[in-house]
C-alpha cells in the first residue's frame, strides 16, 4: 500500500454527497477533491500515521498531513494557486470529526476500502503459485465485509460449497448455515456480535483440491493476505484453528493449545488465536467459551 495509489483510487470514490455541504453545490466532477479535505487527511492517518494539520488557504480551513515533516496533502488541487503550509497547527482526530464529517469520513472509507480490496482480488485471480493444487473461484470477493472491521476473522480456505458461491457468509450453496457457523455464533453471542455482520477472509484464497495443500497454499498467500488485512486495519483478529494462525504470527509453536486464547502482536496487529469452530473439534465450543468470556469482559 502507498499513498500514490490511496491518492488515485480516493479519486475514483469522491463525489457530491461527501463534499463539504457548505460548500457542496460548488463541487464538480472537474474538481473532485473539492470540499474532501477533512475526510481526506483522516483517512491518510489511518494508514500512515503522522499528525493532522490545519491552515487556512482564502479565508477557509484547509486540512493536510505531516508524515515524518513531509507535507502530505492529497487535495491541494482543488485549488488554482500553491498553497502557503507555514503556519499551520496540529488538530487532534476528535476536533475534526463532527457527526456529518464522522458520516462522510465512514462513508469514502468504505468505498475506499472496497475499491482497494477489488485490486487484491485481481491480483489474486492472476496469481499462478498454486494452479494444481487448487480450484479457484472467479468473479468473485475474496472478502466478506461486516458493518465495521474492528474485528476480522481469518479462516484456513474456502469451502468448496461455501460463501463463495452462496454469497452468503457461513452459508452452503442451498442458504443453509454451516455447522461450524451455528458453534461461532453461539460463541459470538457472549460478545453480543453477529458473525454476518463481522469481517471475514481465508489465509488461503483459492479452494485446495487437497487438505495436504494447506501448508503450501497458505504460505503462497501470506503476502495477499497481510495487504488485505492492511487495507481493512482491524483492532483484533480472531484466527480460526491452526492454519490461519500458523501463517500469521512471527514464531513456530509446537502444541497449538499453548497459545490458543493469548493475544499476540505481530506485523502491526493484534491476533487472538482460538479452536477452529467445526463440531468435529471437541473444543470448538467449550474449549473457546472461556476466551470469549474474557473478551467481553476487555471489549
């Protein structure tokens, strides 16, 4: 991920309706950063960090980013004349975030969000590290998005009969949900969520013709899935039995129930490691009540 490319796909995402409304009925397709300042600088903290910075350019305020004492403005263009950064003060994320400008802020976000991960999923259909250990599923997201993506869920691979051509998350090809969907739920109930409504992805995007594949296709797809979890930039992700935790955290373990229900850090995130949900697992639910107790009890 860099800025170039969140510049040129914000581009794609700005229109009227997420235009400061004072300013709203000068916006045109022309001038598409136009009133987007705000909105802007917010997501660039997102993904980059650094300070919101506020000046003011004809007589209105004008937000940018300091990256490491670089200027970051992503809507200069908007205006016919270079802009003066000088005397310009730090603003705190809280001060800028009024109801319509959180309204318009979630709103580019998500679209942003969906366009980026568009990208990764044609680099996926591309890809060609794994053609004859796997089917693959074309024409097709690779990621279920929820209402929020504080917490994302990461699976071992897609089911043959799944969400993937169901197009409905833990549901099989007739809309019935899937076993290990009816166990996640009862536990997602102890923190008062609802798994359809929560961001999901697999470690591997394609679906293995054999279990044996796992390992390697799970490797293949590490880096497809570290950009995808970038992009999305969850608080917590739950990772769902041995595979998706093996691919993400940054040390070997031996006995998966050692680190079962620990919180680890690793490449920026926060993964919560617990039984895969399948009933074939004598833990899948008991074995994971206590870690959700203690998650509703942190949440």
């Amino acid at each position: 991920m860099n800025i170039e490319n969140i510049q040129k796909v914000l581009l794609e995402c700005y229109s009227k309706d997420l235009c400061y409304p004072k300013v709203q009925d000068d916006w045109n397709e022309n001038n598409k950063c136009f009133g987007m300042c705000a909105i802007t600088s917010l997501i660039i903290n997102d993904y980059f960090d650094g300070n919101i910075c506020k000046i003011q350019v004809d007589g209105i305020s004008h937000y940018f980013n300091l990256i490491e004492n670089k200027v970051i403005d992503l809507t200069s263009n908007q205006f016919n004349h270079e802009v003066d950064y000088k005397n310009y003060e730090i603003i705190e994320r809280e001060k800028i975030l009024s109801e319509d400008t959180k309204n318009r802020y979630i709103t580019l976000k998500a679209r942003l969000i969906k366009k980026l991960l568009k990208q990764i999923d044609k680099k996926i259909y591309a890809c060609k590290s794994c053609d004859k250990l796997v089917d693959k599923f074309p024409n097709d997201a690779t990621v279920f998005l929820g209402k929020d993506n504080d917490i994302v869920l990461v699976g071992e691979a897609p089911a043959n009969n799944g969400w993937r051509k169901s197009h409905k998350l833990w549901c099989d090809i007739n809309g019935k949900t899937v076993p290990s969907g009816v166990v996640l739920q009862k536990l997602f109930d102890i923190i008062d969520r609802d798994i359809f409504e929560t961001t999901f992805l697999e470690s591997v995007k394609c679906y293995p013709l054999e279990r044996k594949n796992l390992k390697t296709c799970s490797s293949n797809c590490k880096n497809i899935m570290l950009e995808q979890l970038k992009i999305l930039k969850p608080k917590l992700i739950i990772t769902l039995g041995k595979f998706p935790t093996r691919n993400l955290l940054d040390f070997k373990f031996n006995k998966f129930s050692d680190i079962v229900g620990n919180i680890y850090e690793t490449n920026g995130f926060k993964i919560l490691p617990i039984y895969h949900p399948s009933p074939i697992s004598p833990k899948s639910y008991k074995g994971n009540v206590p870690i959700f107790e203690k998650i509703a009890k942190i949440k």
